[in-house]
C-alpha cells in the first residue's frame, strides 16, 4: 500500500485522445488523481459527472483531475462525449498504473468474487508526493470533499 508523503508512481497512459500524458507533466501542480471501475455505469457516471460540475473550481485552484480506469481509448471517447466531462480521462487496460496504486483488488459482486479497480481517489501534491489517500469512496461526494479539502488548504 502507498504511504503518505511518499513519491507517486509515475505512469505515463493515453488519454481519450490518443495522446501520451505522464503524472510527471503535471509538476507544480496539486492532481486529484481518482480511479474508477467502469465507464457508463452508474456509479462511475456519477462521480465523473461531480468532478464535471466542480471542474472550475479545481481549476481556479490550480488542480487537475484525471480519471484512470481499464476501459479503452474509445471507451473513454465516448464516455466523455456522452457526458461532456472536461477532465482528462486515462486508459490502462495493461493495469500500469492500477497496479502501482494498489487499487487492483479482489472484490465481491452479486456473490460472486473477482478481481477489479477498487474506486480510489489519490490527491498528489505539487511536488509529485502522495498528500492524501481515499480509499473506497462514495461517487456522489467524492469530487466535493476532495474539493472542499483542497479549498481549506
């Protein structure tokens, strides 16, 4: 499991657009780094829909928020467009990055036990360090307590 205040895995993944994006192009910046199980599904429409809403805050702080699940680059596409979500979302079929932060758990669905992304949201500092962990958060208020978390500091 990842520490507080420790280095955040780099990653480098594409995003909806095809283009290669690093944790790294985001030094000097606060990146609300969340990762979610599916697109299109409810819950996960949900909590991509807050961080939408919310999207000129995080903005007017200075933060980024990028969204990291196992779907596809035209997942993504649609996914975006459907919802007109601002943020960039990012495609790790290969489970880079889901991997490096621990998100890829055994889960229960329906009784049934499998392996998926546990919905997870990482707040990394300007320095690329990990400031905060949220574990198995809720998608209706996830994108508003990292919000006001971010707005206290």
């Amino acid at each position: 499991m990842l520490e507080l205040n420790s280095k955040a895995p780099e990653f480098t993944l594409k995003d909806k657009d095809g283009n290669s994006v690093s944790l790294s192009d985001f030094a000097g910046k606060k990146v609300v780094l969340y990762f979610y199980p599916k697109d299109n599904t409810p819950g996960c429409t949900r909590q991509a829909c807050a961080f939408a809403a919310a999207y000129e805050d995080f903005k007017a702080i200075n933060a980024v928020v990028i969204g990291i699940s196992k779907d596809s680059v035209a997942s993504h596409v649609k996914f975006a467009d459907k919802y007109e979500l601002p943020f960039i979302l990012l495609s790790d079929p290969e489970l880079q990055a889901i991997e490096a932060y621990g998100v890829w758990q055994e889960k229960k669905m329906c009784g049934k036990v499998g392996m998926g992304v546990v919905r997870t949201t990482f707040i990394i500092d300007e320095n690329g360090n990990i400031e905060k962990i949220m574990p198995k958060v809720k998608p209706d208020t996830n994108a508003a307590e990292i919000l006001a978390y971010l707005q206290e500091k």
